[in-house]
C-alpha cells in the first residue's frame, strides 16, 4: 500500500466519476432522491482505500497506464459497486 497511490487514485476524476455513477444507480435502489455528488464524495476516500482498488491503480501505474480511474480493465465496475455497497450510509 502506498499513501501516494491513494492520493492520486482519490485525485483522479476518471475515477471519482465511476464512483458517482455507481452512487446514482445504488440511489435509485435505495429509493434516494439527491444529487449523487455528495454521497460520492464522501464515499471516494473508502474505495480508494479498498484493498483490492489500491493494488489495482498502484499496478496499472507502474505499467504506465494513462487512465488508470477510468479503465474499467483496471479497476472493474464490480470493483467500484462492490466498495461503494460496502461503505454505503446506513
């Protein structure tokens, strides 16, 4: 685990963009009715931190991967939901 490695996966905007969409659809499920932005904000920190998501963006950037965030090859969507479920407000 690097804190580095966190930092710019919290940073990327590809990333925190996926995580938004994840929060809108699980909002829906959950029959919320707000914009979805702050929810994913607040949410961000978790997935970054999640285990399986750190080692994924540290590996896509040592393999100078462009989109690391963005690529759902490297970070899957199942991933982002799977963390997003996990960390959701009770």
């Amino acid at each position: 685990m690097s804190y580095t490695t966190i930092a710019q996966c919290r940073s990327d905007a590809s990333f925190y963009n996926r995580i938004t969409s994840a929060v809108a659809q699980e909002q829906k499920a959950h029959g919320v009715q707000v914009a979805p932005e702050g929810l994913a904000s607040s949410m961000t920190w978790a997935v970054a931190t999640a285990s399986d998501v750190e080692a994924a963006y540290a590996s896509a950037l040592a393999g100078s991967n462009p989109d690391p965030g963005g690529d759902p090859a490297v970070i899957t969507d199942g991933m982002i939901l799977a963390n997003v479920q996990a960390n959701w407000p009770t």
